[in-house]
C-alpha cells in the first residue's frame, strides 16, 4: 500500500490530540493503541523516505544555568 502525506498529516495530528480516531477524506479508522498509531506514523515516514538516522526523532538536551556569571 503507498501512503501519502496527507495521511501522515492526520496520524500526526491524531497522535498530538491523544485520540486513536483518524480521519481521512471520507474514511475514519479507530486504532487500538497509541502505540499502534506511533508504529504506523514510522512506517509511513519510513516509506516515504522521511526518516533519517535517528528514526524520525529529535533528541534535545536540557540547560540550566546560576545566572552568576
């Protein structure tokens, strides 16, 4: 099956919105998990050549500072 990226869009903005209902077009599918919607949303990534090294994830780290300087 190909996948597009308005179809991605939508698995997307499922997973922000913590709802397992995704819509697309005139279809509606409830998925059983979160975890279902995140290993569909990487494998359409993974088919449409938008995952990098890092799987599509963003790593960020965390600073802090004292202000003492």
């Amino acid at each position: 099956m190909s996948f597009t990226t308005d179809q991605l869009e939508a698995l997307e903005v499922a997973i922000a919105s913590g709802t397992l209902k995704v819509r697309h077009g005139d279809r509606e599918e409830t998925f059983q998990s979160l975890d279902a919607l995140i290993r569909l949303r990487d494998r359409i990534r993974a088919e449409l050549g938008l995952v990098g090294a890092n799987n599509g994830r963003s790593v960020g780290y965390a600073t802090h500072s004292k202000g003492l300087g």
